[in-house]
C-alpha cells in the first residue's frame, strides 16, 4: 500500500489506507467485551449509524477507490468478487467469496482464474447482476479519467498495460472472459497465487454499463450492497446511505447491516471528532470513526475514565515505520555502517516519541508480527531495548571511521509520530551515544514525499512506512524489495534500490503458490535474507486506538483493516 499516510488508502489502501502490528485485535486496553458496551449487548436492526470523520470520502467510485479488502464504508455499497472475512483479529485476515460462490479456482500454474457468480444477486433497482457487469467494471478502471485505484490489473493481465478503458476501446479486455452470465474467467501475464485477496479490491465491484455515467458516476454509484447512495455532497464530505431494498442476507454472509442508514460526515478536526465520541450527546451516541485515532495525551484522559476506556477499540494493521538506507549514497554505500545504526537504534525511545507502548510496538523485522503475513521473529543486530551503542563504535571503527561520523537523517514536518520529527529526535539522541552525529533535515509532506520517491534526489538516510494491500508478504515485500519494480522516471518505493536475482526469483516462486498458508513460509523466510543486508531499520508497528459512541454495538476490529468494521455494527 504506497505510504498510507497518503492513501489510508492505500488502503490500503489504503487502504491504506488507509490505512493501518501485532496480536488478536481487542476492543479496549482491558480486552472488554468486543461486541458491546454494559447493559443488552445484542445487536438489533434498525436506527442510524454515524460516522465522523477527519477526511472525506472523495471519489466514491469503484473505479477509483484504491482499498484494502473492499474498503470500510465502500464495503457497503460495493460488493466484489471476494471480501476479508468480518471478523476479529487474525481470523479477519482471511479472503472469503462475496459475490462469488468460492475465492476462486485456479489452473494449475495459477495463471487462469475461474469464477461463479452466486445465484439471485441484485442491483438496488432489482435488476440481476452479471459476470458481464463485473468485467466491465474492471475495464472503466482502466480509464485516465477514472484513475486511482490499485495498479495490479494493469500488470497482472495479459495484454492489459496499454489498454485505456472502454469509453476509448470499446472492444474491452481479451483477458477477461464471461462465457455465461454467472462466469468471469481471468488470464494472466504470471503465476499469481494471491489473486483472491486482489479480488477482494473495490474495481471487481459490477458496475451496469447502461448505467455508467463517467466520472459523475460516484454522485450515485448503483449499488450491489447492503445499502445505496441517497446523497453525495461535496465530493464524499457528507455520504447518506439507506437500504437497498434488493439486497438480500442470503446471497452475503459478511454484512450484518444492522442500522437503517448511516450517515457519513467529513472534514471535521480530529480533536472535535474524539471530544465527541468521548461526550456521547445525541447521534454522537450511535457515532463512530473509521480514520481518526486517539494521540498520546488524549489517550492518557481516556484510559483514566473507565467509561471512555470501556469504549476504545484497539486494532491492529500490517504496516511498519522504519529508517530506509539508500546504499548510493555514501557512507550508506558501507553495510557496516547501516548496520552501525541498526546496533545504535534505541527502540524504546522511539516507542515513547510515537505515544508510548499503547500506540507502538518495537520492531525487528520488516514484516508486520502477524501469521497472515509469514512473520518470522528474527534480530539481525541485536540491541536490546536501548540499543548497543558499544557495538555501533566497534563497527563504525572497522568501516573507518574511529572517531564516529556526521549524517543527515530527512524526515516529514508533519506531525503524524511515524515519519515526523519526534521520531528523528529520538533517532538523534541515539546515535549520539554511538559517535554519531545526526543533523535533521525536516520537509513538508509534499516536498518529503517527492523527495524520497524520487531515485534522483532520494537521500542516503530516511524515515519511511509501507502498510499492505493485503494480510501477506507479497504486496509487503515485493514493492519495496523486487528489483523489476524500481521506477526510474516515476514514484519509486524500492527504498534501498535492491535489485538481488536471487530475491526477485523467491518473489517469482512464491506467487505461484495458491496454498496461502506455505506462501506465509517463504515470506517470512525472505524478509530474513532481506534482512540481513540492512537496507532497512524496522522500528515500530503502530496499534489503533478509537473511540465509539456509547450506543454501538457489536465492535469487531480484524488485523485486516485494523479498525472497526462499519458492516458489522448496530446502535439503540
């Protein structure tokens, strides 16, 4: 998921993404009950769901979504081929069918997939939906004008790279094949293992070509979902949605859709959206947040209010904070001094600049501490808590410099705790201890993002993040790992400019295997190897802390998203 600062979208997207460490996600500090707050807990339909948040929900077409398992509000209107499983902690980093009756069949070198639609599924205005819908969904997202969703489809299908959408090729995707209306088959460029989770994003949403209305289409997207689009104001800073009369349980076993209508509001400050989560007045009571998180002294009030503590939900999400390495840049150009400062990093005082260990955990590895993704535990450079600045001078003096060294470490001006100059300051202090001197080279989020995705002007020592587009290595590994994805003339994210055929070969065999489980293997096994070149300074994994109304129920928060599904809640 390209930085989810910037996507939480990405996700995830967003995703990702939005979006989004380790461990059985909990709803509060104390692991209270996840599925409701005091009193009758039971979920019941009806009422109104209330979603405050920070951002809007810009671009509310399939096309152009870029998610992570379908999204969080998006999941509501737009059903895809696949979804995550809604449940909580690692059991909701499963894909599980949607629309289609299964995750999907593959030939026998995962280049062809196969899949059935379910019978009786149906549009908001009753009409059936087709294979043939969802195979022109997929091809609007090729269009300029509907750009921003995930970039997978262009790469993985065959003859796809130059295609421009159907508005300019009316003669659609040869790769993409409905030989029925309830049959959609896939080709591919390569073996793809991992097809299920790529399903599972926003443009396998159907989309009825009689009904296509361009780039207005997101003012009333039609929905295959639990609910439809009643108002769209703003560009998604204010979203109604109410039931779709023609949406049926039977064919979705993943959304409860419990309230009558939901009731989305966007560009509010952070500070008002918790200050109103934490009073519970009115339809805040039935209120929740699907993208602002509690900061460090708003959770010190929280945690000291039993009440409030009772309704913070905790989550986790596959994303790493880390200091990248761009080994061209001299004395970066030298692995002992990479691994100089991997031996002098003090992750303990990194945790506390990010809010604390209730909203970091210390990392060693680059892959996020979950089973989904293959974790593996490993300390290449072990420094304890503190770090070993002792064995930093010893490596500093066998690389040549006896007397220490001065570097520059760029970092974000924006005050986020994982990329931002709390973060460089404890890395500072660090180093300091080891001989060396660290000066600070604060940038604006924009100038620092084209800085240090750009291969030209990419500095020798960094601050950067990835979150995954989803729960497994590959999308984790391969953007910031394969060679073949070093862009030269564009947004690069291959940090340490890594370009090892041993590595890109692993990354080949394992998207072959359709057997998740021993993919997870061999993820975690390369993130070893990568590991030990250290390009790259795992710090911390961050956890989610967020408040909900006092009149939600039935919290559920899966290591997917790492934040409470809105498909799943009900209110009074």
């Amino acid at each position: 998921m390209r930085q989810p600062s910037v996507i939480a979208r990405r996700v995830a997207a967003a995703s990702v993404s939005l979006v989004l460490a380790a461990g059985v996600a909990a709803c509060g500090p104390e692991d209270n009950d996840a599925k409701g707050t005091g009193g009758d807990s039971t979920p019941h339909k009806g009422g109104t769901l209330t979603v405050l948040n920070a951002n809007p929900q810009q671009d509310f077409d399939p096309a152009r979504l870029y998610t992570s398992g379908g999204g969080n509000v998006p999941s509501l209107v737009f059903r895809t081929l696949t979804t995550r499983n809604r449940e909580d902690g690692a059991a909701g980093t499963e894909v599980v069918p949607d629309l289609a009756t299964d995750t999907g069949r593959p030939n026998k070198d995962a280049t062809v997939w196969t899949y059935t639609l379910k019978e009786g599924l149906k549009y908001e205005d009753g009409t059936p939906i087709t294979s043939a819908d969802i195979k022109y969904g997929i091809e609007r997202s090729f269009a300029p004008e509907l750009s921003g969703g995930a970039p997978y489809l262009r790469d993985w299908l065959v003859g796809a790279a130059d295609y421009q959408g159907p508005y300019k090729d009316k003669k659609g995707l040869d790769a993409i094949e409905t030989p029925d209306e309830r049959t959609i088959v896939f080709h591919l460029n390569k073996p793809e293992g991992e097809f299920p989770y790529l399903a599972t994003q926003t443009q396998f949403t159907p989309v009825p070509k009689a009904k296509d209305t361009g780039t207005k289409y997101e003012q009333h997207p039609i929905s295959a979902g639990p609910y439809k689009v009643v108002k769209n104001e703003n560009d998604g800073e204010r979203l109604i949605l109410e039931r779709n009369p023609h949406w049926s349980a039977k064919t979705d076993a993943e959304r409860k859709a419990y309230p009558d209508k939901v009731d989305v509001r966007s560009g509010l400050d952070s500070s008002v959206i918790n200050q109103r989560l934490s009073a519970s007045q009115g339809a805040d009571a039935a209120a929740v947040t699907t993208d602002t998180n509690l900061g460090p002294a708003e959770l010190a009030k929280v945690s000291g209010d039993r009440d409030l503590a009772s309704r913070v939900g905790t989550g986790h999400f596959g994303y790493t904070n880390y200091i990248a390495f761009n080994p061209t840049v001299k004395p970066f150009d030298d692995i002992k001094v990479r691994q100089a400062i991997s031996y002098a990093i003090d992750r303990s005082s990194v945790v506390n600049a990010a809010g604390g260990s209730a909203l970091a955990e210390p990392a060693t590895t680059f892959l996020p501490n979950q089973k989904s993704f293959g974790y593996t535990p490993y300390d290449l450079f072990p420094a304890g808590k503190a770090g070993d600045p002792a064995k930093a001078k010893q490596l500093l003096k066998e690389a040549g410099h006896p007397n220490g060294l001065t570097v520059t470490l760029t970092h974000s001006n924006a005050r986020d705790f994982e990329t931002s100059p709390e973060i460089a300051t404890a890395i500072q202090d660090a180093l300091k201890k080891a001989g060396i001197t660290v000066k600070l080279q604060g940038l604006e989020e924009n100038d620092y993002s084209d800085k240090i995705h750009n291969v030209k002007t990419e500095p020798g020592f960094f601050l950067a993040h990835w979150g995954a587009d989803w729960p497994s290595g590959g999308p984790f590994l391969a953007p910031i790992f394969d060679g073949r994805q070093i862009v030269k003339d564009g947004a690069n994210f291959n940090t340490g400019l890594l370009n090892d055929k041993s590595v890109n070969a692993e990354i080949d065999a394992i998207n072959k295997l359709t057997d998740l489980d021993e993919a997870a293997k061999r993820w975690g096994a390369l993130d070893k190897k990568i590991g030990e070149k250290a390009l790259t300074v795992p710090l911390f994994h961050p956890v989610y802390k967020r408040l909900y109304g006092k009149d939600v129920k039935n919290i559920v928060i899966s290591d997917w998203t790492g934040v409470l599904d809105v498909s799943q809640v009900a209110v009074k």
